[in-house]
C-alpha cells in the first residue's frame, strides 16, 4: 500500500539565491549555439556544493530563492550528494532520517551558495573565457594538484555516529 507519508520528501525544496540567476544561465544554457558547461542546473549546483564544501565554508541563503525538488535530484540518484556532505558535515547518521532531511538540504544550499559565489569570482577574474570551462577546468585541476601535494586526513569509522 502507497504510503503518502513517506513519499513527501520527493517535494521538498532543495534552493539556490536568486542572485545566481545570470551565473545559471551562463553555465547551464546555450544560446548562442556553444555548448553548455552544465547540462543541468542540479548539476551546477551540486558542483557548487563540492567548491563551497572544499573551502570549508557554508553561508545561508537570502530570501526566498530558486528551487527545484528533492525528486529531480533523486530522478539519476544524485540527492546521494547532498546527504553526503550533511553527513560529512553533521557527523550523526540521524541526518538522513525523514524529518531531518529539511536540515540536509539547508547544509547543502549553504554549501551551494558559497560555492557559486566562488564560481562567479572565477568568472570575474577571467572575463576572455566567455563560456567558462577553461576556468572551471583550471580550478579542478588546481584542485586535484593541491589534494595530490597535502595529506589526507581520513576519518575512523568509529568517529562517525550512524545510529539511525
């Protein structure tokens, strides 16, 4: 039997600050007959949650925003980013219980929102790439070299606490 109950996760609002706009269409369309750096917007920000969470820094969003629904993300199984980095932040295995998924999300846009503000000084800082994916491309590799050159510090598994 079809429980309703469980089934109102797939619409919870997952959102992005409606400042972002001219950066989302930038990245995620193609007008102009380029080829876009991101299929699709989840796409863009779930990219942007890896920069926000890479730079440790999480900032909460103004207003009311831009969503689109936890079920789009689940549609390819890429929601498992954004309880990803709610645990990875929280630590708490409780995180991903049904009414705490609001607190997952929120973690997720903060990250989102850091990490396109970064993605746009990026932009800023080259304005010959009209279309952005020597920069981004640039930024990754920057990235890999630095996670290549730094010690990892891996959490035991007994640091985490995955009572649900």
């Amino acid at each position: 039997m079809f429980n309703q109950e469980k089934e109102v996760w797939r619409n919870l609002p997952v959102r992005r600050d409606r400042r972002h706009e001219p950066l989302v269409e930038r990245l995620c369309t193609s007008n102009d007959g380029n080829k876009q750096v991101f299929r699709y917007i989840k796409d863009l920000m779930i990219f942007a949650a890896m920069v926000g969470y890479s730079l440790k820094e999480r900032k909460p969003l103004e207003g009311d925003g831009i969503s689109i629904i936890l079920d789009t993300y689940s549609s390819d199984r890429k929601d498992a980013f954004i309880y990803l980095v709610a645990l990875i932040t929280k630590r708490k295995g409780t995180i991903l219980k049904n009414e705490n998924l609001p607190d997952a999300i929120k973690i997720f846009e903060e990250y989102c929102n850091v990490g396109l503000n970064n993605i746009q000084l990026w932009l800023d800082e080259n304005p010959q790439d009209h279309i952005g994916i020597d920069t981004l491309s640039n930024k990754i590799y920057e990235q890999v070299i630095k996670n290549e050159n730094s010690k990892i510090i891996e959490t035991a598994p007994e640091d985490l606490d995955i009572d649900l």
